[in-house]
C-alpha cells in the first residue's frame, strides 16, 4: 500500500486525527508521513529486518496481529526466512481515540481484524485494507465500504 492512497481515500474520511495504527508497517514508509499529522502513530511489525528501520518517533511493537494470541512463525522473503514471534491481539492493547487504522499483511487481514473487533465497534476508526475477504466483515459492522484500484476502505458515518 503506498502513502498516496492513504492520502487521497482515506484521510479525506477523518475527522480527527488522533490515532493511527499502522499494521505491516514494514520499514515505515507509511507510518513515517503521519508523524506531523497525527498526535500519536504507532507501528506493528514483526519482522526483525525491516522493523529495524521504524525510527524512534514512531511507537514500534514487534508483533504480529492476528484474532489469538499465540506464539507462530513469521514468513518472509516468499517463504525463505522465518522467525518466531508472538503474535498479540489489537483489541489486547486497548489503545484510545483511534482514527486510522492501515492493514497490510497479505492474506492474514482477515485475522487480524478479528482481533480488532472491539477496538473498531468502540472507536469506528476509518480502515484502509486489500483483501477482498475482509469486505463482509466490515458490512457486518455497517460500515461503508469503496474500492480503490486492489484497495479497500471502510469509514463509518
């Protein structure tokens, strides 16, 4: 996901600009161009050699999302690095005033937002995803829902 397409569908979406939790956040790269905008941004990566790079002014958590927590294995390089990590819920973290909330983490989104249930019913955060099979979810929460080129937003009104 690239940062022009925060910028452009999903930012236009929010009201406030409190919260923004970036999940795959990867190096950064969009988490790093919200660190003005937002009061707070936090990160969540679990992979040690791109997370390395999330610099200090970002809040970074070293888990992976999903809809338990469980200690798995992480995939990378298309299957050629692996590494242990413990995998946490977003609910688990009881974050506040949450606005924006990017995922971006294959085919697990599904999982992920899962976890995320309460967190999204309580704050209606404006949500910027890929995969297709997250759109029910998010109809069952009535949200709205638009499609972007591969990408998805959901913002509730």
């Amino acid at each position: 996901m690239r940062e022009y397409k925060i910028n452009a569908w999903a930012l236009p979406k929010i009201k406030q600009f409190r919260t923004y939790i970036d999940i795959g956040a990867h190096k950064g790269n969009t988490a790093i161009p919200y660190i003005e905008k937002f009061k707070r941004v936090y990160a969540f990566e679990p992979n040690p050699e791109t997370n390395k790079f999330i610099p200090n002014s970002i809040k970074m958590f070293p888990y992976k999302l999903g809809d338990i927590e469980k200690e798995t294995v992480l995939y990378a390089d298309e299957g050629k690095k692996q590494f242990s990590v413990t995998q946490k819920t977003l609910d688990s973290f009881l974050f506040d005033n949450i606005d924006l909330i990017k995922v971006d983490v294959g085919n697990s989104e599904l999982d992920v937002l899962m976890g995320s249930v309460n967190t999204i019913v309580r704050w209606h955060p404006v949500v910027i995803f890929r995969n297709d099979l997250v759109v029910d979810f998010f109809k069952e929460l009535r949200y709205n829902i638009k499609k972007h080129d591969s990408d998805w937003i959901a913002w509730n009104e």
